[in-house]
C-alpha cells in the first residue's frame, strides 16, 4: 500500500489488508495551544474497533495486544 492509496481506502479494506484481529491505537487530546498530546494507548478489535484495554504506557499495550493476537502477528 502506497500513500495515494491510503485516501482511497475504506475502513473494511484497511482491516482486510492488515490481517489482525486487534492494533494498538494512540489516544490524543489538544492542549490551550492546540497542540495535539498524546494521553494514552488503547488497544482496539479490528472488525469493530471497540476499545479491548486503555492504559498509558504503550509498552502494556503492545504486550496486550500480542495476547490477544495470540502470536498471529505482532501489533
């Protein structure tokens, strides 16, 4: 997949393409100076993208997430 083809695709293809039952997603917010912060780590299932774990460290996630995965693939 190149990077014209990422304003081209859809959620379904983008989950198709990745082969993960679950990713790691960065949870952000904007600051008074509109600046965006990152929060926090979740990871998420990819056919529904309903939040599985929440946690501020991204190492957590990623370690979560590979369980869930169980060894199918890395996050």
């Amino acid at each position: 997949m190149n990077i014209t083809d990422i304003t081209k695709i859809d959620y379904d293809k983008l989950v198709a393409h990745s082969g993960r039952p679950y990713f790691v997603q960065w949870i952000t917010a904007t600051n008074q100076h509109h600046e965006i912060v990152v929060l926090g780590w979740c990871v998420k299932e990819a056919k529904t993208w309903q939040t599985m774990f929440k946690h501020e460290d991204r190492t957590v996630c990623m370690k979560v997430c590979e369980m869930l995965n169980e060894g199918v693939t890395k996050c």
